[in-house]
C-alpha cells in the first residue's frame, strides 16, 4: 500500500472467509501438485546420476564432489539459525523464572496440555523460549521423510507470554503446531529427496563444465530453483494455511480464548507500529540523531511486556542518550533492515524518502474510523470473555465494513499479505466454530 494511496477506507471492506472445507479442498489439491513436482523433482536427480554413472570419467577430478557436498548441505542452510538461535526449552528455563502471569511450571503445563488435547507427541516438536520483542511466534519443520523429522520446533518469542494468559497462549502454541503437522506441505517433509537432487545435479553441472567456477555457480543456481520449488506451496497458499492453523489453535484452546488472543495481538501490532512511528518522526526532530541509532533506540524502548506511549517516549530518549555517549549503533542495522530493506541509510535521500513513505502511511491509517472503538472489554483476558462477547464484537466488524478493527496496513487489505486480516481471522473462527456448535 502506497503512501499516496491510503485515505480512508470508503468502499465495504473484504470481510468474507472461505469454510474450512474449502480450506482443505485446496491444501489436498496443492498436496497432489506437491507430489506430482516431487516425482519431477526425484525424476531429474536419477536422469543426473544416470549421466554420470554413464560418463564416470568427469568423475576423475574433485571439482564434481565437492560440488555435490556443497549443494546436498546447502539445501539444510535455512535451519542453520535455529541451530545456534539463541534459545531455551520450556523445561530447560530457570525454576524461578517469571514471565508476566507465566511460571515456568505453568508454561511446561500449558504446553503439555496443547499436545494431549491435539493427540501429539512432544518430542515430535520441542517448545523453546526466544528473546525476542516481537509479539509473535513461528514454527520450523525439516524432516527427511515424512515422520522421520530432522529439526522441528515451536518457538515463542517472550513478548507473547507477557501478553497472553494460559488459555490465549494455548492457542498460539496449538496455532503453530499446526504448520508442524496436519497443515506442512509435503515438500517441508522430503528434505532428503531435496538434498539428494541438489547434490546430484550440481555433481553432474559441475562435471559437464569442468571449472572450479562451478563449485560456486552449480549450487547458487541449483539451490534458487529448489527454494522456490519448497516455497510453492506456502506461496499459493499462505492465507489458507494460516487460516487452518487459527482453526487447529482453537482445538487446542477453544474459540474463545483464541478470539481473545487474535484481539490482543493486533491491539498490541498497532500500537508498536505507532510506537515505530513516534520514533521516526523523532528523527525528523533531531537530525543529529542517524537512522540506524534511531532504530536501535527504539528495539531498547520498546517493552517485553505491553508497550504503552508514555513510558515508551521516556525510555527512547534515555536510549538515544546512552546510544549517543557510546558513539556507536550495532542492533538497529538488522531490524531495520527486516523493515525497509535499507541497510546503509545514515543520512541518504533512500533513508528519508523511506521515513516519509512510513509516516504518510501511518498518517492515513491513523484518519481510519474504528469499528471498535472501546476495545477494553476485549482486551481483559480470556477469562472474561462469553458468547455475548463475542458476538459483540462480530456484530461490530459486520455492521462497519468501512471501518477497521486495528489500524493496520494488513487489516484494510490482506490480498497482497502472506497472512489474513485481524478482522478475517476473528469472523473465520467465529463463523466456523459457531456454526458448528449451533
């Protein structure tokens, strides 16, 4: 969405959700193209050995072997930073440990429960713990054959366990547990059939070629064309799998837990984009100040916990004091980075057109009108929520298809987004579960 083109939301919103029986039609319609691409895949690794078992003396120099190695390994590089991530398992946390109304006992319980509930084997899929601010949590499956699993894992970022209760937390865990199992792609599932290829086809171009260029290039171009092959799937079908991994979530927890959670965790996403915002234009105020420190400052500012502005605007200047005795920025580069794409912009016209882009965006989006405006009754946990709470707030977001829930880039259109708009996510559950239990 471009800065020019964000005024307030004039036309009834996209607000429609397909039933999970569609959801499902179309991830086993994908699963079958999925295999058919695998027996390509499987067909032009043999045609690769065939080649060199037929022509071994290509085979005579090391320059095929050691690009072989290379791009067998390379297929596994993407896992290298859940290797060394920074990162504890629920069990392996400190006994006294504390996280918002978590304990470590109570964290190992709520996981424990999520796997029971799903029918699930724990070791099948660790819970670790990360360090990370972000309100948010991802999931990692590589296994080389289906059910002989080489790296999977769900990993909480701690800013959600300062934000979510026991049962919204189930949820989430039940939410990403979902893209470990019922809803992975088979091509997530058949890493050794992708190594094995990789390696073959960069042995047999390394061999045609004959160059020690090729120990490089073979494997460059080999590895491109297999990661968009892995991603296919997730590509053509990223909205429905997250829209069936909300769905498994609420088998783990129930619907209204994980409606409270969906509520709280776009709530929260609004306030840090505004939150960003502040810091941005903070720049625009101090120009001393460059943009990789600003960024910096503001990873410091922001809270683990529930970020509020008072507190933040308070704790970004103390950061951007401390970063200015120091001299020095390091943090800000990488998230700033995961941001915009910019990664040298001390003072460059890229940086600040990028900056005015982001504050003409938030400009636009803070001139929505809210289809909520009082959001503390869904904001209290799961614990107060009931039925009538719920409709309440479906009955909100229907009848105000020319507001938004939150004001967020993703909420006013997710067509282009590899995830549902809050509003979507909330109505799919809610028409789904409710439906069923009616």
């Amino acid at each position: 969405m471009s800065a020019s083109a964000n005024p307030p939301v004039v036309s009834p919103r996209h607000l429609d959700t397909p039933s999970r029986e569609t959801l499902l039609s179309r991830f086993a319609q994908t699963e079958s193209l999925s295999r058919t691409l695998l027996g390509v895949e499987a067909f032009i690794g043999i045609a690769a050995l065939a080649w060199l078992l037929f022509e071994p003396v290509h085979l005579n120099t090391p320059i095929p072997w050691i690009t072989a190695v290379i791009g067998g390994i390379g297929v596994f590089r993407h896992f290298l930073a859940h290797f060394f991530l920074n990162k504890k398992r629920l069990d392996q946390l400190r006994p006294d440990a504390q996280f918002g109304v978590h304990s470590r006992q109570s964290l190992i319980a709520t996981s424990q429960a999520v796997f029971q509930r799903l029918g699930l084997n724990p070791k099948a899929a660790p819970v670790f713990l990360i360090r990370e601010k972000d309100v948010n949590a991802h999931a990692v499956r590589c296994e080389l054959f289906p059910g002989l699993h080489m790296f999977n894992g769900v990993f909480l970022n701690r800013s959600i366990l300062h934000l979510l209760d026991d049962a919204e937390l189930a949820s989430v865990i039940g939410h990403e547990l979902g893209h470990v199992f019922p809803y992975a792609p088979l091509l997530s599932k058949t890493y050794a059939i992708h190594a094995a290829v990789a390696a073959l086809v960069c042995g047999a171009l390394a061999a045609s070629f004959a160059h020690v260029g090729a120990i490089l290039l073979a494997p460059v171009l080999v590895l491109w064309i297999l990661d968009l092959i892995i991603a296919w799937p997730h590509a053509r079908l990223s909205r429905s799998i997250e829209f069936l991994c909300d769905d498994y979530g609420v088998q783990a927890s129930g619907i209204l837990p994980a409606l409270s959670a969906e509520m709280k965790i776009a709530v929260e996403s609004e306030c840090r984009q505004s939150l960003l915002t502040k810091a941005l234009q903070c720049r625009g105020n101090r120009g001393e100040t460059d943009l990789h420190s600003l960024v910096e400052a503001y990873d410091r500012a922001i809270p683990f916990g529930k970020a509020d502005a008072a507190t933040f605007e308070r704790e970004l200047d103390q950061a951007l004091h401390h970063l200015r005795r120091e001299g020095q920025s390091t943090l800000g580069k990488g998230f700033l980075k995961y941001l915009g794409g910019q990664e040298d912009t001390q003072d460059n016209e890229a940086a600040q057109e990028w900056i005015q882009t982001q504050l003409a965006i938030q400009q636009a989006l803070d001139a929505l009108p809210l289809a909520v405006p009082d959001r503390k009754p869904f904001l209290s946990g799961s614990h107060s929520w009931t039925t009538a709470t719920a409709t309440a707030l479906i009955t909100a977001i229907e009848s105000n298809p020319r507001s938004v829930l939150v004001r967020l880039q993703q909420e006013v259109e997710d067509r282009h987004s590899s995830h549902p708009s809050p509003s979507r996510r909330i109505l799919f559950l809610w028409r789904h579960w409710h439906s069923s239990s009616a």
